[in-house]
C-alpha cells in the first residue's frame, strides 16, 4: 500500500483557474476562455503494484508520475440573424495544447 498522508492529491492540481471575457455589441457577441491547470500527480491504479519478476514473490510498487501543467485557450462567437436564427461558431484548444483532464 502506497502511504499519501502529507502528499498530494492525486489528479488533482494545486492551482487551476478559467478566465472568462464576453463582447457583445448589437447582434453579435464574442467569448474568450482561457482555462489554465497546474502540474499535478498520478498513478496507475493497476492494484498499485506491479506484476512480480519472474522468481519474485512480490511486486513493485506503481511510481508516482506527474501529468504536466497545461494551458487552453477556446474562442466563440455568435451572431443573431433574426429572431428565429443565430449562427454560433466556437473553437476550442487553439494553441493545440496536449492535455489531459483526469
């Protein structure tokens, strides 16, 4: 058994925040998010440990890794052709982050 007290949650970052920015001017509206995650710990949660060696009676424990921090970015727009119809557009991850959520 892996013994956590005094470390970190695991999956669960230390900072995260999302900053939401809206525009609408008449018919047509923008939004800008910007949503930031901090490095955080993880484990294979396989028993956490590993299939003993060959002779071996016992396994290893599951290392401990780190997903690193990450940032996104996702832009929208929407425009109000008449009351019946608006066009929305909305683009996530431009910076083509690579990422991980759990």
């Amino acid at each position: 058994m892996v013994d956590v007290r005094g470390q970190p949650l695991l999956r669960r970052p230390k900072h995260a925040g999302t900053v939401h920015v809206n525009y609408t001017r008449g018919p047509a509206s923008v939004h800008f998010n910007l949503r930031a995650v901090s490095e955080r710990h993880d484990a294979a949660f396989a028993g956490l440990f590993r299939p003993p060696a060959p002779g071996s009676f016992f396994g290893d424990a599951v290392d401990i890794t780190v997903n690193p921090a990450y940032t996104l970015i996702n832009l929208g727009a929407q425009v109000r052709l008449h009351d019946a119809t608006t066009v929305f557009l909305h683009f996530e991850n431009l910076g083509n982050e690579r990422y991980t959520t759990a």
